[in-house]
C-alpha cells in the first residue's frame, strides 16, 4: 500500500520512515496508520489522525496541506536533528498503537457523513497532483469559446428570398460545428466568425468616404451575412426603387477578405482598362462603392445587380437549358480569367454567388469573394500544400478537391468548380449531392470520378443524352496541373462553337425559363 509524504508529495511504501525524496522523517502517526489501519482500501488510508475533523464539527473533513515544496537545505537540516533512532522504535509503536485506536473510534463516528458526501477527486490524490489539476480546471474556464462555422451545404444552396423569413442567423447553426473535440494544431486553423444579428431598418451607417446610407429593407441573409436594400440617407425611398445593395457582416469575417479582394484586384480602373485590352463590353465584376464599420459589423455597398441564380432556379424547381447554361459559362469564364489575372482564385462558385441583371438579362456577375485566395502573390505561384487551410471551405457540393483536402485554391480550382456547377445546372444532380452526405464522403465521391468524367456525366443524366461540350470541357479543366495556367481560349472556344450551333450567341438574353 503506498502513502504520500506530507512534505513533497511523493509515494511512499508502508515501511518507510523517511521519504526518499525530500529526507523528512514520516509523521509516526502515517507510518502506524499504514501497518494497522483496519482500512487499507478506504480513503482514510493515507489520511493521518490530525487530519480528519471531529464528528460534531463539521460533515466533511479537509486536508491539511503543507508546502509543497522545500529547498534541499532545509530538507537535509531537518533529517540531521531527526536522526532515526533504533532504539526508540518499540516504544514509539506502543505510543502510536493508542493514539491509532482513538483515531480509529473517531473515524467510526464520522465514517456515515463523509460517505453521505463523497470526496471530489482533488481529495483522492497527492498533492502534486492535486495543483497539477487545480492549474487543468483554470486554464478551462480561461479558455474561450470558439465557434466556428462549417460550409454550409442545404443552407446555403437555398435560394435567398426563401432565407428572408428568417431575419435572425440562429445560434445553433453556429454551434453544429464548433471545434470541442479538435485537436489544438487543427483548432488553430479555425476562424472565429461571430454570429450576425439584424441591424433594425431605418439604421443609417456611414462609409469610408463619410457617405451614409439608410437601411430600407431586410432582403435575405445567410449563415454569415445580411442583405440589405439600401439608398443614400438624404434620399427617401422604397426597397423597390432602391438602386444599391447593402452587404453586412462579421468585422472579422468573410467580408474583411472581400474587400481586401475589391481593394487589391478589382477597382474600376483596372476592371475598364481589362474591357478595352479584350475589346470586351462588359464584365461581371460588381463594383464596391463603399465599405466601412458598424459597431461590430464591417458593410460593403454595391449597385443592385438583380437576382441571384439560385433564386431562378428555386422558383422554378428545375434545371436550365444547355443553351442557358453554356451562355452562362462563357460569361463566368471572361470573369474568371480577369481574376486569375490578378493573382486571385474565387474559390466559392455557386449559383447563390451569381448575380443577373433583371432588366437585360445578358448581364452575369460573380460575387462573394469572402473565401477569395492569393494564388500568384508577387508572380510566385504558391506550393501545394494540403492542410495549410481550412479544408472544406466554401459550399461543398461544388469546391474542388483542392479546397476539400485544404490546399490553396489555384485557377484550376475554379474552373472544376464551374464544371461541376454546369452539370448540375443541366441535370439537377450530383452523385453526392444528397443532403444526408457528410464533408468526407462528398471528397471521397469526388476523388472517385475525379478520373472518370464519363462516368460522373452518365450518372447525372442517367438515361439523357449527355452534353459533349460540357463533357469535353470537364476532361479538360480535370487534367489541368496545380500551377497550371489554363488556355482559356481554348475552353471558351469549344463551348462557344457548341452554342452557336444551337443557335445562340454571347449577345443574347438569358432564357430562364427552366426545364421541367
């Protein structure tokens, strides 16, 4: 049976009289107690006579804890005026064998109301153990709580006026993915993103430039940002006649990188200089007109740029035209080489992230950049690296596996990303497009076609007749390097040659009458 020195708090076997650690001689009432002591199994095994209270005094008994440390010194002083005497031993066992059974009756009387109250876990073990937990049990409750949110795949794939009724972000979105059980290496990789509460109608914020804007209406939201339609504070207006948009999120969140993005990449300097070196008419680039703090929200300002494509496609319930989607596809494409241009990967594509202009609809804009990578920084494209992000990012139906497996999206990315975005456009379906699938099996499902482009495109149109343009285009962007800089004209060519024998063109209005 083993007890703890009273001194260090080191393990002592039950004949010991000194401890072999420190040098103190034992408290002869702990040495008698570990031969005779009728409770070798209780916790009063290694409990000495002085320690336990009287039964009328209290309903539970403490410890009382020396120093736990001492210097060596006074250790050695001590061991040489307490020099162990043979001779003595006898008649300190007779001593100690009375004093044993009066703490004994005491232990009696006690025994029911200690068992009543059974001692915490500190009390059972040594001293150093008991700090080493006590120190375990602060850094707990110092720690803070970390929420993070994962990619949101239903959610985020809902059409945004469906979103509206619901103008709060909830709490357990959030807490679906918050890192208890990760590892520290992994939780370091986890961004904090606070959850967004709606900022009353009516509110009036002002920018960088000290313009302000009025909040009109609420439009939608999602799991990390609100909408809103917004005019400028001298004007009054309905949300309908409200010519911009107003985007509001976590100060440190998603936003802070897309204006980042808008800052570095896509001024409207750089955007018109791009239209006239490609002798283009227009680019679906939205322009920032403003950005700023709101209390704890950081806001950009846009010009309205209509509806997004997920909200077509939700009222309609169905697929587009190949027609459609090919048009779409090129106009995404122009968008796309601009950005890649400047160092930049979306790394986020979707139909929720695709603006088109009500008025016209020839006019297509890519938005959300708030998972926007640097690729190329300095003209130095980055090594591939998986882990060195957070992996699933973005919606997982259609990331690369770039993106799945945490490696920095690059321009190949974007453009599987695209394809994937195309076929289900067309079909409706992905193979791991179940709502059930979790992050890793929906990587797994895309690792397996990932080298099998005739079998993904069979599987989505099952018994159809499948695209070959589309087909064509995702065996292309499927076999493109890491660093690889894509020809883009040749994509854009093979898809436009299949448009125009349809009898489309790049100038025509958008069909978005969905298939049944």
């Amino acid at each position: 049976m083993l007890n703890f020195c009273p001194q260090c708090g080191s393990k002592l076997q039950a004949d010991f009289r000194f401890c072999p650690s420190c040098g103190v001689k034992l408290p002869e009432e702990l040495t008698t107690e570990a031969v005779a002591s009728p409770y070798p199994n209780s916790v009063f095994s290694s409990v000495s006579a002085k320690e336990v209270t009287s039964a009328g005094d209290s309903s539970h008994f403490t410890l009382n804890r020396p120093p736990l440390r001492s210097t060596r010194r006074k250790s050695l002083s001590s061991t040489a005026t307490e020099a162990y005497d043979q001779k003595s031993l006898p008649y300190s066992r007779k001593r100690n064998a009375s004093s044993l059974v009066k703490w004994e009756e005491e232990v009696s009387q006690t025994t029911s109301t200690i068992i009543a109250q059974p001692p915490d876990k500190k009390s059972l073990t040594s001293p150093r153990k008991r700090k080493t937990l006590e120190v375990k049990e602060q850094e707990e409750v110092k720690q803070p709580f970390v929420v993070t949110l994962q990619t949101p795949d239903k959610t985020s794939s809902m059409s945004p006026g469906k979103c509206k009724t619901s103008p709060q972000v909830k709490d357990n979105e959030a807490k679906q993915t918050s890192s208890v059980n990760q590892s520290p290496s992994k939780c370091k990789a986890k961004k904090r993103v606070c959850v967004v509460e709606t900022v009353p109608e009516g509110t009036v914020v002002c920018d960088q430039s000290s313009k302000k804007w009025k909040l009109v209406e609420l439009l939608w939201h999602t799991e990390l940002d609100l909408t809103y339609a917004v005019c400028q504070a001298n004007q009054h207006t309905d949300s309908n006649e409200c010519k911009y948009i107003l985007r509001l999120g976590a100060k440190e969140g998603l936003l802070f990188n897309e204006q980042n993005f808008h800052l570095r990449a896509a001024k409207p300097d750089a955007v018109e200089k791009w239209l006239k070196l490609h002798k283009l008419d227009f680019l679906g680039i939205p322009s920032c007109v403003g950005f700023g703090l709101h209390e704890a929200y950081r806001f950009l300002v846009f010009p309205s740029m209509g509806q997004t494509l997920q909200t077509v496609m939700d009222e309609g319930n169905c697929t587009l035209s190949e027609k459609t989607v090919l048009q779409l596809a090129l106009r995404l494409l122009d968008v796309l080489e601009f950005i890649h241009e400047k160092e930049y990967a979306h790394a986020d594509i979707h139909a929720g992230n695709i603006y088109i202009n009500t008025n016209s609809h020839t006019e297509v804009f890519l938005s959300g950049f708030g998972h926007a990578f640097r690729f190329c920084p300095s003209g130095k494209h980055v090594e591939y690296r998986q882990g060195s992000r957070t992996a699933h990012q973005g919606n997982i139906n259609f990331i690369s596996m770039d993106s799945h497996k945490g490696a920095g999206p690059s321009r190949r990315s974007d453009l599987q990303s695209l394809g994937y975005c195309m076929l289900f456009w067309m079909t409706g379906s992905l193979p791991w497009s179940h709502h059930s699938q979790t992050s890793s099996t929906v990587a797994a499902e895309k690792e397996r076609y990932i080298s099998d482009i005739p079998g993904l495109v069979s599987c989505c149109y099952k018994q159809k007749k499948a695209s070959g343009a589309l087909q064509d285009y995702l065996t292309n962007v499927m076999s493109l390097q890491y660093a690889e800089k894509p020809d883009y004209t040749l994509l854009k060519a093979g898809l436009l040659e299949i448009l125009q024998k349809m009898g489309g063109s790049l100038n025509e209005s958008l069909n978005l009458q969905v298939n049944p």
